[in-house]
C-alpha cells in the first residue's frame, strides 16, 4: 500500500498537482465547467420544449399539421413574420370569417367589397372558406382577388381586414 500512496504522489507531482491548494482549484474550476454544460444542456432543453410548444399551438389555430404549420413558418420568417404572429393571423382569418357568417359584416366584408360581391355571394364565399385552414383561405382570396383584377391598394385593404399584418403575405400566397 505505501508504493501506491508514493506512486500516486509522484504522479500528482509529475502533473504538477502536488501542491492541495492547486488540487483543489483545479477540482473547482472543473466542477463549475461541469455545471455550465449542464446549465447549457438544460436551456437548450427548455428552448425546444417551448419552440415545439409553440408550433403545436400554432398548427392547431391555422388547422394544419405540425410539418405544414413548420413550413408555411419557415416561409413567413422571410417576410417578417414568426410564429406567434402567424398564429395570430390565423386564429383572427377564422374569427373574421364567423364574425360575418354571424352578423353579415367585419373584417371579411372588406374582401367582399374588394371582389364586388352581392350580400348572397360574399355568404357564399364565407361559408366556402368556413372550416379551411386560414393560410388556404388567404391563398384562396389573394387567388380570387387576382382574378377579378382587383387592384394592390384593395387587395392591400381586404387582407389587413382579414388581419393585422397579412399584406406582408402577399407575396408568398401569390407564389403558393
């Protein structure tokens, strides 16, 4: 046992670790390295915990799969929109859609009004759009707007009726 205890000291010396003080600190300073990946690890965890949080939520509210909610995502980003806002303008796409099928005006007569339509044929578009996910309803108008040669102040108008910030879309809904 004592040519071990003196073999492990002259190891400690060889590492330059004969001195306890130096020992020590070097079992702090790896200690605290240990807690700071730790740290790390357990952040990232959180982070993707949230953002799959989020994009589950998102996908609910714009009635599309997760890898579809994932894409147009993605596709957004480009044009100045996350994900909490792409949400937003989901969830407010299906609101303004029952807000008139409801009471006959709201954001969606806006659409109507852009395409000229008759109180019958905007109850028809409506209920059309009813039940879609909102990113194929914005699709859908943009589509039908630009069919019936309506104007890019106009279409601008119908789709900030619709949502907040939609006009930014517009070029992805164009370009499907």
């Amino acid at each position: 046992a004592q040519s071990l205890v003196g073999a492990t000291k002259q190891d400690l010396k060889r590492l330059g670790l004969d001195n306890p003080n130096e020992t020590i600190n070097l079992a702090k300073k790896a200690a605290l390295g240990f807690l700071a990946v730790k740290g790390a690890v357990t952040a990232a965890a959180l982070a993707s915990s949230k953002y799959a949080k989020e994009i589950k939520n998102s996908s609910t509210l714009m009635r599309l799969s997760v890898e579809d909610a994932q894409a147009w995502a993605s596709a957004t980003q480009t044009v100045g929109i996350d994900m909490e806002k792409l949400g937003d303008i989901s969830k407010d796409t299906s609101e303004k859609i029952g807000d008139f099928l409801s009471t006959g005006g709201g954001g969606f007569q806006d659409f109507a009004d852009a395409m000229q339509l008759t109180a019958e044929e905007a109850n028809e578009a409506a209920k059309s759009f009813q039940g879609l996910a909102a990113p194929d309803v914005l699709q859908a108008m943009v589509k039908q707007m630009e069919d019936a040669g309506v104007n890019a102040d106009q279409m601008s108008h119908a789709l900030e009726g619709m949502a907040s910030d939609t006009t930014l879309l517009i070029p992805l809904l164009k370009d499907g």
